[in-house]
C-alpha cells in the first residue's frame, strides 16, 4: 500500500490537467505529494526542487530568441515571409508545411536538430507562411481555421524531430540506449541502434506527408467555395 | 564561471527586464504579480549557479504559487499592422537575415566547439557545444538586426517582455517539469509501475509481449512526459526479461524501436511541455492542447508501426 501511494503524484498530474487547474501549480503539488509519500521530509523536498530546477536550466534557453525574434516581428518580419509566400502561386499550405517536414527531418536525422524549433522557425517564419499560403487562395480564414494550420507548423517541428534525430548515432537517445544496454551485458555500437531507427523514420514521413495533404483537400472542401 | 553561465546571465537580464517593464507598467492591476513572477524567475538564472538549491526550490515554488494566483493577460501593446508594414517595405527580405542566422550559427558554432580543441582541450565542455553555440547565435543575430534594422538598443527588451507575457508562466513549465520526473525518479514510481503492470502481462506469447512493451512505453511516456524517463524502466521490467531473455529478441532493434514506441507517447501527453504545451503558447492557440490534438493520429499510426516493426523485426535478426 505504502508502495502504490507514492504513485499520489501520478494521480495529481493526471486529475490536475484534466481539470485544466493553472499547470505550475498541479506540477508543484504532484512533487511534492510524490516526495512526502516516498518519506523525503519538506525541507529535503525543497532543496531536491531547487537542485533539479537549477540542472534543468537549459530548457530555457530557447526563450532567450526571443529578444530578436520579437524585434524582427515589430518591423513587418510575418507579413514580409507572408509577402514571400504569395509570389509562389504553387504554393500551398500542405506543400509548404511538407517542404519544411523534409528540411527538419533531413537536418535533424544529420544531427543538425537546433535546425529549426517552435520560437526560432515555427512562430516567426513557418506558420506565417502556411496561413499566408492558404490566405492567397481563399482569402481571410475563420480562426478556428488559422488555429489548426498553426498547430499543424508546430507538430512538423516535432515530428520531423522525432523520427529524423534518432537515425543519427550521436543523439542522445540513441546514447541512453546503448548506456543502458551495454550496463545490462548487450555491448552494442550507436550506429547498430540508429539503424533501426529508419523503418520508422520513413513511415513517420510517408504518414505525415499523407496528412498534410489531407490537410490541403480539407482547406479546399472548407473554404474553396470563396474564391 | 563558465560560458555557459555567462549565457544564463543573459537570460536572467532578458526576465529582469520582463519584470522591470512590468513594474512600471500600471494598465493592469496585476502587474505587479507578473513583475514578481519574473523577478522571481530572473534571480534562478542570475543568481542560480550560486544560490543554495533550497533557496532556488524556495524561488521555484513562489513562481508556482503566483501564477496560481493568477498573472492577468499581457500589458504590453502589439506592435501596430502601419508599423509592421512599414517594416516589411522599408527592410524587405534583410528581415529574414537575423531571423535565419539564429538556426546557422548555431549549427556552425556547435560542429566548431565539438571539434576545435586547442591544445587537446575543447573550449566548452562537450554536452554544452548546442547550447552555447545557442547563446552566440543570439548575441550575433541581436548585433545584426540593431544594425542592419537601425533600432534603438531598448526594442529587443521591450519585445521580449511582450513575448513573455504573451507565453505568460507555462515558459518556466518544462523546468517544473524535469523537476517532477526527478522526484519520479527519486520515489521509485517507474519501478513500481512497471512491476504492477508486468503481473498483467501473459509471457508465453511473443506477440502479446511485444505490444505490452510497445504500449506500456507509450502509456510511461504519457504519463512521465519523457521517453528518456520511461525507457530505462519498463526495458528492464519487461523488454530484456521477457522479449530478450525468454523469447530470444535482439537487444538493438528492441531499444531502437522501443525507444520509438515512446516518442507515439510524447506526441500526445501534456507533460511534454516544451514540444506540445509551450508551442501551443507561442503561437497563440486558445486551446493549450491544440497540439496534442494535431499529433494524436499520427502518434497512434506510428505506435502500431512500431509494434508490427518490432514484432516481425526483433525475432529475426
């Protein structure tokens, strides 16, 4: 019983973000519900909050491009890639957000995968253009419409991530693996691991390309009827 | 110091300027309340190489309590569309330079710090090339755009302020969230997961076996927010002991795709906050799960590919 109560946390998280409370506070709440079950006393709970906090420092590095990032849009950065994009007549939403799945994809399974991220590519300059794209074809979108093509920019970041980083032998998920495996008597090379990381790498490609354009025949059954 | 520290100091003097502006900034009531969440947040980065970790955990857990509270919607005005346009005509395609020097100097600073080692000794230690040559690229871009763009010096500060608010406290979030997966970690709740879910599981059939591995690293990354967190636990709960050991499985497919099989579970669980709940911010969607809800039919198609992978893979080689 002791045991299963350290899982408080889980259920904390769980319930907390599916009542949508403030995600800062739900987070805090499971960690320190997590430590107290496991027998951590506060004040050792506090100080394993501030030790982690500190190490995992770095994930917030990418705020730090915000300075230019913010400076480029004051002076018309979204409407000049807008502007860009409605010279290419062929371009559309679908294609443009494929083009950018193979870039970030490629680059990343190279081991280039600060090639691309939501605050330096996606907010300033690819999902600008995806809207732009379908703007030059059926004029102003519905929200809802806009939405959904900036949330389609930011899952191809992801997702060209993903499935490209693991291919290459130097990440660090495929570094863990073998860590972990070599540890357990399985010695293995990286590149024997990332290897196996490319049937997937390809599907994943094959299945978002076929999304993407899905998403195209879905802006042209929505709002074709405007232009 | 390291450089690395220095690039913290950076960004603690990006959220002191955030809680400077916002601190004089009266239109909004509850402007004082986002002036002391980035003050707060602003101290972790100046100061945290040096300040005690209890001090630091102490900061962390005002910074929740605050944006528990609530921090209102953002003071700073939008840049006006007459201002935006005039910039797009008067610089044209010089906008993208700044923008796309970011993603290239990075690159190029990482393969140099990774590879230029003077005197047999790299100038950054290696784990940090990424994130320093980060921090260069910013300073570079920063210096170009002032330049080519002819802005005053304050325009950088005022914009990021405006950013940060407009992300609001879900930027300090994917720390927060490492700090839970450490406390995870800490009480043991991947082993006890795993050892629970692993009596469900019948071991006789390869196929079954497979899947419950599949599944269960999808379900932990769910619920754990991180496959790096999920992998060693259910790999040593149920990977090597039953798909390796008892059904005579390869250790290298089974990682690989195992690994994988995890990444289904990022696509589509909140706690991944920087990759599903922070873009969400960033581009301004008013459902913070808009992404997760994008990624979910493909993080479903590629867990069964996964698993069919791993089935007629991992007994075969």
């Amino acid at each position: 019983m002791s045991l299963l109560l350290t899982l408080i946390g889980v259920v904390i998280v769980i319930l907390g973000f599916a009542l949508r409370l403030n995600p800062l506070l739900v987070v805090v709440a499971a960690a320190v519900a997590t430590g107290l079950a496991a027998g951590i006393d506060l004040t050792g709970i506090v100080t394993e909050f501030g030790r982690a906090f500190t190490q995992n420092r770095y994930m917030a590095l990418v705020w730090l491009t915000l300075p230019v990032i913010g400076m480029l849009e004051k002076n018309g950065l979204k409407e000049r890639a807008q502007a860009l994009i409605a010279r290419v007549g062929a371009a559309t939403t679908g294609r443009l957000l494929m083009l950018y799945l193979l870039i970030r994809q490629i680059t990343a399974s190279l081991g280039l995968t600060a090639f691309g991220g939501h605050a330096a590519m996606v907010r300033p300059l690819v999902a600008p253009m995806a809207e732009a794209a379908a703007e030059n074809r059926y004029g102003e979108l519905p929200p809802d419409t806009r939405f959904l093509i900036r949330a389609h920019a930011a899952a191809i970041d992801n997702i060209g991530l993903f499935y490209g980083e693991d291919i290459f032998i130097a990440i660090g998920s495929v570094l863990l693996i073998k860590a972990f495996l070599d540890q357990s008597g399985y010695p293995l090379t990286p590149l024997q691991i990332a290897l196996w990381a490319i049937p997937t790498a390809i599907a994943a490609l094959a299945i978002q390309l076929f999304r993407l354009w899905r998403l195209d025949r879905r802006l042209q059954r929505e709002l074709g009827k405007k232009s | 110091m390291s450089v690395l520290d220095g690039i913290y100091l950076l960004l603690g003097l990006m959220f002191a300027a955030a809680a400077w502006f916002n601190l004089r900034d009266r239109s909004d009531p509850r402007h004082l309340r986002r002036a002391a969440f980035w003050a707060l947040y602003s101290a972790t980065f100046l100061f945290g190489t040096w300040l005690p970790p209890f001090v630091v955990g102490c900061l962390a857990i005002g910074m929740a309590i605050l944006a528990g509270i609530g921090l209102g919607k953002a003071g700073a005005a939008e840049p006006t569309e007459i201002e935006r346009r005039a910039g797009a005509s008067r610089f044209g395609n010089r906008l993208f330079v700044p923008a796309l020097l970011i993603p290239l100097v990075t690159v190029l600073g990482t393969v140099l710090l990774q590879n230029y080692t003077p005197g047999g000794k790299p100038l950054v230690e290696m784990k940090d090339a990424t994130l320093v040559a980060l921090g260069l690229s910013v300073i570079v871009a920063l210096a170009a755009g002032l330049y080519m763009l002819r802005q005053p010096v304050a325009v950088p500060l005022t914009e990021s302020r405006r950013l940060v608010d407009a992300v609001g406290p879900v930027v300090a979030l994917p720390q927060l969230l490492a700090v839970l997966g450490a406390m995870f970690a800490l009480a043991g709740v991947g082993q006890i997961v795993a050892k629970e879910v692993s009596w469900f599981i019948p071991v006789d059939s390869a196929g079954m076996v497979v899947t419950a591995y599949c599944v269960g690293m999808a379900l932990f990354t769910l619920v754990m927010g991180n496959a790096f967190a999920a992998f060693p636990v259910m790999t040593a709960g149920i990977g090597l002991p039953l798909i390796v050991k008892l059904h005579g499985g390869d250790a290298a497919i089974m990682g690989a795709l195992g690994m994988l099989a995890g990444y289904s579970g990022t696509l589509m669980t909140p706690l991944a906050a920087n990759f599903n709940i922070v873009p969400a911010a960033l581009l301004e969607l008013p459902d913070q799960n808009g992404v997760i809800k994008v990624q979910i039919p493909t993080g479903l198609a590629l867990l069964v590919v996964n698993t069919l992978l791993m089935y007629f893979l991992v007994f075969r080689f």
